[in-house]
C-alpha cells in the first residue's frame, strides 16, 4: 500500500512539473511554446482607390509591413479607401481612433482639411504619418500642424523636382519641343487636382524649366482632370480638336491622365516624338514601355516603392517610441527613352 501511495505521489509530481513548465517559461527547452506575440494595429487611409499610383503605393505599403513581421512582433494593417471624399475620410479617420490604432498613415482626400484631422489625430495621442499629399503653411512654408511636432511628420518627393524634370526633358530635345520651328513651344497642360500642392507645383515648374532655359512659351489651353485617364483622353481629344497641329507638347501632371492623353493622340492621327510631344508623372510600368517604345517621350519616376518604404519605416519608428523628423523627402528620376 505505501508503495503504491509512493507511486501515485510521484507521477502526482511529474504532471505538475509538466503542467507548470506548460503554463510558464516559454523560454525553455524545446522551443515548442510559442513566444508572446506583440501585434501593433495600423490604420491606413488613401485617399481613393481608384487612382493608379495610389494602388502600387498601398499595395507596398501592405506587403513591406508582412517583411518587417518576426515571431514576436506582427503588424495588423487595415487599409481603407477614402472615395475622393473628405467627409467619408474623416470618418474613416474617426473609426481608426474609436478602434485605437497605434499608428494612422493618412494620404488626404484635400489638403485644406489637414488642420482639421491632424489636431483630432494628435488630440488622442496616435503617431501620424501623412503621404503624398503635403499640406502647406499660408505662404508655401512648411506646415506648422507637422513642423515641431514628435507625434507628426510628412514623406513624399518635393514635386518641384517632379514638374522641372518634365520641363527639362522637353527642353533637351533636339528641338527642344518647338516641332513647327516658330521660335516658341505651345503646349497643353492637363491638371490633376488644382488644389493639390503636387498639381500646382507640376503645372509651375514644367513651364518654368523651359522659361528658364530661354525657351519661349505659349499655353493653349490648361483643363483639370483629376487625375483620371478618361479625363485626360477627354481634355486632349478637345484640345487637339481645337488646336489642332498647333499643340507641340502636351503636360500631364500623372500618367493616368497622361495614358488617356495619348489615346486622344493616336485618335488623332498624330504620333508622339515625331508631330507632338507627351509628358507624365508616375513612371506606371505601362508608360515606361511607352517612353522606350517612343509612345511617351517621358516621365518621371514617383518612387513609390521608395516613398512607401520610408513610410513604414518610420510608422514603425514612433511604434518603437523612436523620435521622428517631420519631413522625410524621396527624389524623383527622369525616364526617356533607353
């Protein structure tokens, strides 16, 4: 009987010992326990779905944060698509706070109302890391809802640089986009949002580079697109109605609208690089192939892959309780023909 007890009190042992080295340390030998798993939850909110660049932007978004994942740490990004409205923006925006998110990266439907949303997002202590759209001070300085502000910044690519590349490119051709020979280049410039800085900036400083080579100008006509392809085909096919064999160059400030242009184009019975002359923004793999196949005669790389990197990487910075800069810039890249 006493031996039996011994027997029953030791196996007793052994399960607790099991149980409790179960239930504990998941440090131990083995390795078979899974270690405690942190999971940060993101909330992204883009502007509209519906928008080329914006696509390649989120869909890297979602795929680099998968890369940063370890055993102990995950990131739960939620990704929501604005509609191109501000009102549904906010309260998506709303949602993310009420939900708690850790950290909100927020590409504005306008840029008017960044004051609005920056102070509701900095009120409930969340990080917030604004993309592509930059909001800006009443006399184009930097933005005092970002500048100074820890918990605040903004990454894109100065699209000064974007617009001069485009103005650049034309101005380096043989020609130097003056295809008729009467000493000035005409041209049409197809506007993407006149509200946004990247818009305004693109429409300026294309024309300015060519200005500022010596090169005279001459606007047909200047229509706004919204970014849209169809837009852009609309705005073209009427221009070149118009205008006919008097438009030398046409300015997009996307190649969304710069895809839709060339379609108009090619209705036309014109041919880019040899009676007219075509621009984008974006570098889409599409319009790449355009540029090297003389369809296009440029772009300019919008390095999203770079930009949307940079956004991550610093999300996950003011995670970590890290400080932020309040501007984090990616260059663009010219693209002609190889």
């Amino acid at each position: 009987m006493k031996k039996l007890l011994s027997l029953l009190l030791a196996a007793l042992m052994v399960f607790t010992l099991a149980a409790c080295n179960s239930n504990g340390d998941n440090s131990g030998n083995g390795g078979d326990a899974p270690a405690d798993v942190k999971t940060y939850e993101v909330g992204v909110a883009i502007y509209e779905f519906n928008d080329n660049f914006m696509t390649l932007y989120r869909n890297e978004i979602e795929a680099y944060f998968k890369t940063l994942e370890t055993d102990t740490v995950k990131y739960n990004v939620e990704i929501v698509d604005g509609k191109n409205d501000m009102a549904n923006q906010s309260n998506q925006i709303d949602t993310f706070l009420t939900q708690g998110k850790d950290v909100i990266i927020l590409n504005l439907v306008q840029t008017s109302s960044a004051e609005a949303i920056i102070d509701k997002i900095v009120a409930a202590g969340v990080p917030l890391v604004l993309i592509n759209r930059e909001p800006l001070g009443e006399t184009d300085e930097s933005y005092p809802g970002i500048v100074n502000n820890p918990t605040v910044c903004y990454v894109g690519a100065d699209a000064r640089q974007s617009g001069t590349y485009q103005g650049e490119i034309v101005a380096e051709l043989p020609d130097h986009g003056d295809i008729n020979g009467d000493g000035k280049v005409s041209y049409v410039m197809v506007v993407g949002d006149p509200e946004n800085p990247d818009a305004q900036y693109r429409t300026e400083f294309s024309v300015k580079a060519l200005t500022d080579a010596g090169i005279e100008v001459e606007e047909l006509d200047k229509q706004v697109g919204n970014w849209q392809q169809p837009e852009g085909e609309r705005i073209v096919a009427n221009a070149l109605t118009q205008y006919g064999d008097a438009v030398e160059v046409v300015f997009c400030n996307n190649d969304a609208m710069a895809l839709g242009a060339a379609a108009a184009i090619t209705a036309a019975g014109r041919t880019v690089g040899k009676d007219i002359y075509l621009l984008g923004v974006d570098a889409l793999a599409e319009c790449v192939e355009m540029v090297n196949n003389g369809e296009m005669t440029g772009t300019v790389l919008n390095d999203h892959i770079g930009q949307s990197h940079t956004a991550v990487d610093v999300a996950v910075k003011a995670l970590n309780g890290e400080p932020m800069d309040n501007y984090y810039w990616v260059n663009y890249v010219k693209v002609t023909k190889e």
